[in-house]
C-alpha cells in the first residue's frame, strides 16, 4: 500500500465511521456477542466500547498500523482482552471452530477478495457460530443502483477499495452464512450510496449470519 492507503485512508475512516449517527447501529450489531470474537477489519476501534460483557475476548484483524495506532484511546477503555491477531482478512491464522463469533461493520465492502473472507470465517467460527455484519452495499432499488454504479469508481479511489455495489446478503448467502432478519436501511450522511447527486445516501444491511455447517439455507 502506497502513502495515501497507509496514511490518509485510516484517518479518513476514522472520522467517518465515527460519528455519532451511526453509534445506535454500532449498538445493535454488537448485541449477542459472546464468548471469544474475531473482529474482521478492527479500523480504529470504534466498535470496543459496544462489546457487551459477554465477549471474553477479542482478536482483532486490522491491516493498518494508523488504524491500530488510533484505536490506542479505545483499547485502554477496554474491559475485555483485545490483540492484534492478524493482517488479512482473506488468510485468517486461526485454527478451524475455534472462535464463538465474529464481528465485521463496514469491511466486505472493502477486502479485495470478499467470497475468500467470508469462507474464512466460516472456517474458524465455531459449529452454529454467528457472524455480526453492518455492512452498506448494494441498494434494492434501481434508481439509487444507478447512482451506485457510477460513484463506484470514484468511491474506490478515495476510501481505499470501498465497493457501492456488492450485494452483502448474496454473498453471506453464498458463503454459507445464513442471514436473520437483515434489515436494508437508508441513512444520510452515513457511509454509503447516492440516490441523487446532491442527497447522500446509502444502504445499510444490518443482521447477523448463522453458520450452518450441516446445510447451506437458501
């Protein structure tokens, strides 16, 4: 990664991820955690103060060292043990069923290999795991599509690989994870799509996904 990936993207993320709008989101995704937790694209930590007390610990997979490095505030607040686990969310180094669930807010939007990722966390979830998304992607309506289709290119450029366009449930669906109750928001001002040129918007996907190692659910 160049100088603008390492140096400005983290910072970019950092204060757009972490505005107040999208706290109660961050709050509701997190609800349920238990156990041991692989968090997939840690960022800046905005999602440690949201773990409920029922996370015994978290692995966070994070690829910036700015990131890391602004989440320092975050980390010493937190209540439960939090290590730098690993680099790259599409080659975990985990040992298969070893973890209780696991965490990604705004991240397949953005790993270049998104079907490797989520096969991945499949692998080290434990049997019945449950995978935690808020993730933004592509909209159910066209006219907000259209606009998506467009602004990708730009998007990508500027936050570091961010798609518009990946359709969050299909690949959660495809992967193996079965998706309950998703709910598809759209927010302004929060990190996602267009539906016009000047009104900012983006839809959000917000659920959790069960592993289902014995069946794939359609």
């Amino acid at each position: 990664m160049g100088f603008y990936e390492n140096r400005v993207v983290p910072r970019i993320v950092n204060v757009a991820c972490g505005t107040k709008s999208v706290a109660p989101l961050r709050s509701r995704v997190c609800e349920g955690l238990k156990g041991d937790v692989v968090e997939i694209g840690f960022g800046s930590g905005h999602n440690v103060p949201f773990y409920p007390a029922t996370v015994t610990k978290v692995a966070a997979v994070e690829p910036a060292d700015l990131g890391w490095k602004l989440a320092g505030k975050r980390l010493k607040a937190a209540k439960m043990p939090v290590q730098r686990a690993g680099l790259d969310g599409e080659s975990l180094p985990f040992e298969d069923d070893s973890y209780d669930a696991a965490l990604s807010t705004w991240t397949l939007c953005t790993i270049p290999d998104v079907a490797a990722a989520l096969a991945e966390v499949r692998r080290v979830l434990k049997p019945r795991g449950t995978l935690h998304f808020l993730e933004h992607g592509l909209a159910p309506d066209e006219p907000v599509r259209r606009w998506q289709r467009r602004l990708d290119p730009l998007e990508m450029r500027l936050f570091g690989g961010c798609h518009l366009t990946r359709p969050i449930v299909d690949l959660l669906t495809t992967a193996g994870l079965h998706s309950q109750g998703a709910r598809r928001l759209l927010r302004e001002g929060c990190p996602e799509v267009h539906r016009r040129p000047l009104s900012r918007r983006r839809c959000v996907c917000l659920a959790s996904a069960n592993v289902a190692h014995s069946h794939i659910v359609p």
